[in-house]
C-alpha cells in the first residue's frame, strides 16, 4: 500500500458510487484517510461547508495553497489513475 496523507475521501459504507472508488483505491494500492459522513457529524459538516451540497464520493486533495474538492467517482478514479 502507498499512503497517501494529501488525500482524504468521504463518503458511507452503502453508496454504490462509493464502492466504485473504495475498490479502485484497494486495487491501485492507495491509502488515503477515510471519512464516513454516517459515522462522523463533523465529516459531513465540512463537506456541506466546503462544497454547499452532501452528496458522495468527494476526494479532498490537500495543496500548499489549499484545498481541492473533487466529486464524481469516474473522475476520482480517473485521478487515482494518473
């Protein structure tokens, strides 16, 4: 496993999109921090913050100037890719 401490994914354990990336992760051998917005109110609270909206997968990407928020778990996967 590669860990990945600039990257932090929510999500919960039923989406299915979810899923989607949750297993692209398992296979390219990435690791990232686990944010399950069931199971913790704050992860929930900073992504509606962050992005005005609930809805997962999201992957946070940590940059020296700041934070990316990126949706839609084809693009996440396809980033994970590169």
């Amino acid at each position: 496993m590669t860990a990945a401490p600039d990257l932090a994914l929510y999500y919960y354990d039923t989406c299915g999109y979810c899923m989607r990336v949750r297993y692209a992760l398992s296979k390219l051998g990435v690791e990232v921090e686990m944010r399950n917005i069931h199971r913790d109110r704050k992860h929930l609270e900073d992504l509606s913050e962050a992005r005005g909206r609930e809805t997962v997968p999201v992957l946070r990407i940590t940059h020296p100037d700041g934070d990316e928020w990126m949706g839609e778990s084809r693009d996440i996967v396809a980033y994970l890719e590169r």
